[in-house]
C-alpha cells in the first residue's frame, strides 16, 4: 500500500452543548483530520487530542506538530505492506499516541477500501449491530443531570455514565439511583481522586454501579489495585492503559475488572485490537470509549467495536448528541433500542461531506511521496 499523498488539517467544530468533566469545559472542537489517497480512494483518520493537555500530555497542537515534522514524512519514506505495521515504523517516538493513531486509521480505512470491504469486517469483528450508550458530563445542577439522563433513557441508549469529582458524587449518585433503581449506570472519575478517598468511594458501593471509571492518577496501575480490593464497584481503567502490557500487568496485579479501549489512547487499530486481546485472553471485558469525536473517528469507533469482546456498551453515541451538523453522511445514527449497525460500504462505511469540511479548515497541509 503506497498512498501518493497525505494530507492533515485542523478543522474547528462547535459542540451543541458545552461538555464538562473533571478537567474542565469543552465547548468548540479543534479537531486534526488526516487523510490518505490512493488514486481516487481517501481513508480517513482523527486525532481525538483535545484542546488542552488534560486527559493525556498531547494537544490537537502537539499532535500538528508530531504529524508534520516527523510521522508523515517518515511514513512517505517507508513501505509498508499493511497498516499493522505502521506502529512499528513510528515507535521510537515516545508517547503521542493520538497523532500516531490518527495516521494510522486513515491507512485502515484506505486500506479497507482499497480492498472493497467493509472496516469492521477486515479488523476481524463480528458484532454487526452494537449496543451504545452515553456519556454525560458534570452538569450545572442535579436538575439538569437528570433531564439529560430522562431524554438518554428515552433515546433508548443502554447505559448512562455521569462524571464524577468530589463534590459531585454520592449525593448525586444517591438521587439518580432513588429515581432509577435498576438503570445501568457507572460513574468515570477522570483520575480526580487519591487512595486517601477510598472510603468515600465505598460509599458508591451501595449504588450498584455497573464500574467506576479511572478513580485515581492517569500513570497509576498499584494504587488502583490497593483501592479495588476495598471496593465491591469493579474498577474500569481508561487513561492509566496505554498498551496491552500495561493491560496485563493490570490484571496481573488486580488493578481493575474492565478495560476502556480508545483507538487515540492506545495508538491506533492495531494497538486496541492488541489491549482487546490481551483482555479476552484474561477474561476482562472491554467497551469503547469516546472523546467526542466528530463523525471520522465515530465512525472508526464503531468499526472497532465489531470485535467480539466489546460486551459492554461503549460510549458510542449518536452524531446529533454532539454536533449539528456532522461531517459524514449519513450521521451516525442509533436505533430505537440504543444500537448502531455496521455499515456494510467499504471501509469506515460512511462518506466524508469534503465540501463542509473544506468550510470548517483553520489550515491544512499536503505532504506527496
Ligand atoms: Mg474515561
């Protein structure tokens, strides 16, 4: 596979409603896009860095920077024969995973459409129908919270997630459960805890949460095993896995019972698909994560979550929660009974709109072989 050219631009997209977690307020995307062409093929691939450096040290900034100055160039030196071994090719670059997977499943999708399949069905999945469910964030009060989760569980979604900080957690979490005792509901702490809170964590044990997600420090795998066996809630793991090893050393020391897979965290298809199974090997389910995507990475999203152990709902949800207006066509849409199909067009199955998102570019830049 030797794409002619690749191209990276840096759109600019305003969320529907500002977005709050632990480490602050999202109301507008700045989001890096690449795309690989192969003669009249494009594959498609998003950064998911955010605007600041918060849930990982990288940036849509830093991400430009490592794209430009060392991964495409070096990527237009090489030949590789499959986009498997496009990790290889960038691992001496420390870190910086989000921009690695950003080039990286654009040449998944080419590839896939070079070859006339669908992505899901080249990545090895099976699930053609994927159970979704949402993300809400930190809300301005409890009132609105609950708003968001009544219009989720109407939608049909499968699962809610609240953020949780100190502050914002039991009490809230008490209210939502007198209201719906039986609801799947899991709470992700974005690391905004120390093994000192364990005993306000025990308190989240008698709500029944599906998991608590990512309790303490974002490097941390011993802690996390130390407060897992004081609670009954298992511990999912989000920004603490980078990579499978860091997968297996987590279950080897008990660190969690679930893993959240991220294509930007774990540095593309090949690295999620590695963490996927090195926990189905060891018996831990997997969901996919979100990191409000526009409709590319979406749609990659989707994709990844074919594969068989991704038997929870994953934080896969409709376009129209995020965006009025997104970039592919169709939107990516979730049924009635909070599940999304996979498409069966070739590659990420769903058609960039180039013309919208020739309007949205802050800048761009083409790189030819
Ligand atoms: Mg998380």
């Amino acid at each position: 596979m030797r794409p002619e050219e690749i191209e990276i631009r840096q759109i600019r997209m305003r969320l529907r409603h500002p977005f709050e977690t632990s480490f602050g307020v999202t109301e507008e995307r700045h989001v890096v896009l690449l795309s690989a062409r192969c003669g009249d093929r494009v594959g498609y691939g998003e950064v998911t860095a955010a605007e600041g450096p918060f849930f990982s040290h990288e940036s849509y900034q830093t991400a430009w920077h490592v794209l430009s100055d060392f991964v495409i160039p070096w990527f237009l030196g090489s030949d590789l024969a499959s986009p498997s071994q496009f990790p290889k090719l960038v691992a001496s670059i420390r870190g910086h995973s989000m921009a690695k997977a950003g080039m990286e499943n654009a040449l998944w999708d080419l590839a896939a459409k070079v070859e006339g399949v669908p992505l899901w069905r080249m990545l090895g999945g099976r699930r053609d129908e994927i159970a979704c469910g949402v993300s809400i964030g930190i809300e301005s009060s409890p009132e609105v919270l609950f708003r968001k989760i009544e219009d989720a569980v109407a939608e049909g979604y499968r699962r809610i997630k609240i953020k949780i900080r100190p502050g914002w957690d039991v009490r809230v979490v008490d209210r939502i459960r007198s209201r719906w005792p039986d609801l799947p509901l899991m709470a992700d702490a974005n690391s905004a805890y120390t093994l000192e809170d364990a005993p306000r964590l025990r308190e989240l044990d008698a709500f029944g949460l599906m998991m608590l997600e990512q309790p303490l420090h974002w490097e941390d795998l011993i802690d996390h095993a130390a407060l897992q066996t004081e609670l009954a809630t298992p511990i999912c793991l989000d920004e603490s896995i980078h990579s499978a090893a860091d997968a297996r050393k987590a279950h080897q020391i008990g660190a969690c019972r679930i893993v959240n897979v991220k294509l930007g965290r774990l540095g593309g298809h090949t690295g999620a698909r590695a963490v996927h199974d090195c926990c189905q090997e060891r018996g831990i389910p997997v969901w996919c994560g979100g990191m409000l995507e526009t409709g590319i990475g979406r749609a990659h999203n989707v994709a990844l979550s074919g594969l068989g152990n991704f038997s929870l709902p994953g934080d896969v949800a409709a376009s129209r929660r995020y965006w009025e207006e997104d970039i592919v066509d169709p939107e990516i849409e979730v049924t009635p009974r909070g599940t999304i199909f996979q498409s069966e067009a070739p590659g990420i199955g769903y058609r960039v709109r180039e013309d919208l998102v020739d309007r949205l570019t802050e800048r761009h830049r083409r790189f030819a072989r």
